[in-house]
C-alpha cells in the first residue's frame, strides 16, 4: 500500500498543497483502481446523483452494510458542488518544494511541535514503545496533517465522498472508500454525523483515508472503538504510528540528512532507482553537512528534489515508511525534516532556486509533447513529472550538454522552446 491519500495535490483540513512531482493516486488497501461508472444522467444533476444513491444503496447492501446504516449515514446526505470545484482545481499549478516546506516547517509550527511533544509526553512514550516508531515522526506527521489537530476537517464525509464517488471522474475509488466509511459506521466507532474531514475524505488528527483507517487504526485507549475524530489524539496518533510501524519503520534509524556532493558528482546517479551503502556514497566524495562521511546502515540513495541547484539528500529505509504513508518526495522531506527539528536539529543549509517558479500543468503537458518530439519519449503527456519524464530530460540536458539533474524547469522548457 503506497499511500492513504485520495491523491498526492490534495489541500488537507489544516494541511499543505502538496508539492513537487505528483504522481497518479496508487493503489490502496490491496484495490485496484479503475476509471469510474458512467451515468445515464450528466454529473452534477441532482437527479442524476439521487439515481445515482439509489444503485449505491444496492451495491452497499451487497458489501453487507445494513440498510439501517444507510439510512442513518445517508438521511441528509445531498449533491455538493464545491467538494467537484475543488476536485477538479487540484494539479494547475504545484507549488516548489522551498514554498512547500517554509510553511511545513515553519518556526512555529516546530514550536508548536515541541509543545504538543511535552503535552503529551507519557502518551507518545507509550506509542514509541508499542509500535517502535519514533514519536517525533508521529508527532511531524500529526503538524503537518491537522496542525497537531487544530484543522482536522469539518465537511461531512459521507457527503463528500458520495458526491465524488458520483462524479466518475475517481469514481471507482471513492466508491470504495464510502463503503469502507460505512464499515467504520457500522462498526460502530463513529456515528454518521460525527464522521467529518476534508472534502476529499481524509478524515481525524492525522488525515486516514476510510481504507487506510480499516487496515491500520488500533484502540489505544481500550474503550472499544477506534476514535480518530476527538479532541482527545490517543487512537489517531497510535494509529499513525502502526501505520509506519507496518511499513517498516526503524525505530532510532534517520529518514535521511542533506548532504553536499562533489563537485564532479555524477547527476545521473541521483534519483529513488540508485541505492548504495553510505560507504560507497563517500567513497564518490559524498559528505554529510559537518564534512564528514555519513553513517547509517543499510541502502542509500541522494535526492534532488530542487534539482543541482538545490539541497540534496542521502535516503535510508524509514523515508520508504513515511512514502508509503504520502508518497510525494516533498512531503516525506517535510515529515522528516520537521521530525529532526522537534528533536533540537537545524533548519536545512543549502539555499533553493528561489528565483525559479514550478512549472504550471500546460506547461508540464508542453515540457513532455517536445521532449518526445525531439526525440526523448515521456511516455505520454499527462503533466506528471514521473521517472521517465525525469529520464527524458536527463538525456536532453545531455545531449545540450547540461548536468543531467533531471529537473523539470522553466529554463529546460524555454530551451527545448528554441
């Protein structure tokens, strides 16, 4: 399971718009995702949609839920058109990772961090303990997702997601997710007008999706439900924590640290595909920011996610856990780099190319459409900056005798523009 998001460019309740390279929304929970069922009436009808409950109602009875439950879940339930306009807005324009992560990891929301740390020191002990997860990346994740659960989401879910699941555009998918919504309801954890969250579906202190919730959310407090939508944060941040837990966290090992390549490192090195030892990686003149090099077991790969220009990073296995929790690069950075500043870690050294903006999605479609004219295939043109758009302009930025970083810029678009 890569991610517990309805998709990687969502603005969460009290979170960020997720940043750089979104990647198509995976696969969750062991389903498969296909394209949505069509409608014999046009999307955004109310008749249409009412047509529409009536079929689902069949097909919820089908996967056991009770048709008191879809009484109760469904009694106010209407057609709202502003979960589609923001659906249909997310992805136009991204936003750079240095944006993304001043606001991420801004000051306050590390001093906010601290604080939540020391609130509730004795709860986030116990969860280290019982899962093996660092509390500090429970607790980043918990600042990133709701603002340690200030903005947890207030629109009702099963609106939400019958509304998208409506839609078609996704419809498959969120489908799936209102009949996980209704197992939560019917299990009793929550009832249906307390089962609120964002208007894409994630819901709680740390943002679970209906599917991710059945698969990874644990009672922690033992009174018989799995609670993630109280004031009280016990159950979501345990439940966060036997999500990366069963990731394959390591408690006490790094997600990564930024580092400073030579001079004459080869670019076509970096990227998720290439692992080595920390060994092998100071062997090529790689060193962590103190000069030295870096130590830490198992595969490492470097990250550029600004391109040469901007910091670079040596990844371990943990960023691996935090991907499969979200799986764009700018938000597992985010998590571990907030994680690292709760622990007395300072801000990231290198500076970013501030003086460059991220692509717009016509211009990542047109970036793609010429690198394969000219002879360097992306595999389509779909506006995502994927491994093979990432490959193409490497090859391009070669074949113009440029350092192969990969990165989808303005400037490799105004010269690929002639």
């Amino acid at each position: 399971m890569r991610s517990h998001l309805a998709g990687l460019v969502l603005a969460f309740a009290g979170g960020e718009a997720l940043a750089v390279n979104p990647a198509p929304p995976p696969p969750l929970a062991g389903h498969q995702m296909t394209d949505g069922p069509e409608h014999i009436f046009t999307a955004g009808s109310e008749a249409g949609f009412e047509h529409w409950l009536d079929g689902f109602r069949a097909r919820a009875r089908a996967h056991g839920i009770s048709a008191a439950v879809i009484r109760a879940a469904f009694a106010h339930v209407a057609y709202d058109p502003a979960v589609i306009e923001k659906d249909r807005n997310q992805g136009e324009f991204v936003k750079p990772i240095w944006e993304y992560l001043d606001r991420a990891v801004s000051d306050e929301r590390v001093a906010n961090g601290r604080a939540a740390l020391k609130r509730h020191a004795r709860l986030l002990e116990r969860i280290e303990a019982t899962y093996g997860v660092d509390k500090e990346v429970v607790v980043a994740v918990w600042g990133l997702e709701s603002s340690y659960g200030e903005n947890r989401g207030n629109l009702p879910l099963v609106q939400s997601l019958a509304t998208l699941a409506y839609d078609g555009r996704r419809g498959a998918f969120f489908e799936q997710q209102l009949i996980a919504a209704l197992k939560i309801i019917q299990a009793g954890n929550v009832r249906p007008e307390d089962m609120t969250g964002s208007w894409a579906g994630a819901m709680g202190h740390t943002q679970f999706i209906p599917t991710s919730y059945l698969a990874f959310a644990v009672d922690f407090t033992g009174d018989g439900r799995r609670d993630i939508w109280s004031d009280d944060p016990a159950d979501a941040l345990a439940s966060t924590a036997s999500y990366l837990a069963r990731s394959g966290w390591k408690v006490g090992r790094r997600w990564g640290v930024e580092v400073q390549l030579p001079a004459n490192f080869d670019l076509g090195l970096a990227g998720h595909g290439h692992h080595k030892s920390a060994a092998d990686w100071a062997a090529l003149g790689v060193r962590g920011m103190d000069g030295r090099p870096v130590a830490e077991p198992g595969p490492a790969s470097i990250l550029l996610p600004a391109g040469a220009r901007g910091a670079a990073f040596m990844i371990f296995p943990n960023f691996r856990a935090i991907e499969k929790y979200n799986a764009a690069d700018a938000y597992v950075i985010a998590v571990g780099h907030l994680s690292d500043r709760l622990k007395g870690g300072g801000p990231i050294v290198a500076g970013w190319p501030r003086d460059d903006r991220a692509l717009y999605l016509a211009e990542r479609r047109e970036l793609q459409e010429r690198l394969t004219a000219a002879g360097f295939d992306t595999g389509g043109a779909d506006g995502r900056i994927g491994p093979r758009t990432i490959a193409a302009i490497r090859a391009f930025q070669r074949s113009i005798g440029e350092r192969p970083d990969g990165y989808a810029s303005l400037d490799i678009l105004k010269r690929l523009r002639g």
